[in-house]
C-alpha cells in the first residue's frame, strides 16, 4: 500500500471518527438541553443518578394531575437521548400524594427509588420504594 493511500485511509478514518462524535455530543450537548419531562404543570424534587453505563436515571415529583401528585422517572443514554416514555413513566401514582423521590444505582443499570408516599389517607405518610430496570420497566 503506497504511504499516500495510507494518509488518505488515515485522515479519512479520523474524520469519521469526529463525525460520530460530533453527533453523539451535539444531541447531549445542545445549547438548549435535553426535555426530559415537558408535562403540563410542575415537575420538582429532582434526584439523578448514574446508570452505570454513561448515562443517567432521573426522578421528580411531578405535579401534571394538580389533584394527586405522583413520582416519575426517565433514563437518558450517554448520547443525551431519553429512553423510555416521552415525559418519564410514573413510579408512584397511587390515591393522593406521592413525592420526595430519592434514587440510587442498583448496580445493574437501574435504580431503586423510594419516596414519601399517602395513598392510606392525607397525613399518613408512608414510605415505599420501587426497583426500576434498565427498560424503564419496574418490579421486584
């Protein structure tokens, strides 16, 4: 191979290689963010942590159903992409007030989130906590 074949091979790979990266960081990092939940009304209480894998799992208090506040979460990827349901997937939705979210890795690309919870009667804080995995599908 003549050793200006090899400088085209060369420069033509690291420009590819600057273009997947610019991609990957332009959706991460644009100037306006990433939506991670656009609901109507409020979404406070932010927690985030690490999914393990470069990414991130978010929970919030969210406020979009003003008359039974619940808790929900979202992952985004590496990329800055978000992975499950558009505005997040509820992790407490029962009757009345669920809110305070608190998360941690699970240590398998999901999360454990626990938050402070009434679905037994207004004033009758409870504590739950929910396993989420990776899919945004949660359980045991």
């Amino acid at each position: 191979m003549s050793k200006i074949l090899r400088k085209n091979i060369l420069k033509l790979s690291i420009f590819f290689i600057i273009c997947i990266f610019v991609v990957a960081f332009q959706e991460f990092n644009s100037d306006n963010g990433t939506a991670i939940c656009t609901a109507s009304y409020s979404q406070l209480d932010l927690q985030i942590c690490s999914d393990g894998t470069g990414g991130a799992i978010i929970t919030w208090t969210d406020y979009r159903v003003p008359s039974n506040v619940d808790v929900y979460a979202q992952k985004i990827f590496a990329n800055g992409s978000v992975a499950w349901t558009t505005n997040g997937v509820a992790i407490g939705s029962e009757i009345n007030t669920q809110a305070h979210p608190q998360i941690c890795n699970d240590g398998t690309d999901g999360a454990i989130i626990t938050w402070e919870d009434e679905r037994n009667g207004l004033g009758n804080t409870d504590i739950y906590t929910q396993k989420v995995f990776t899919n945004g599908i949660y359980g045991d």
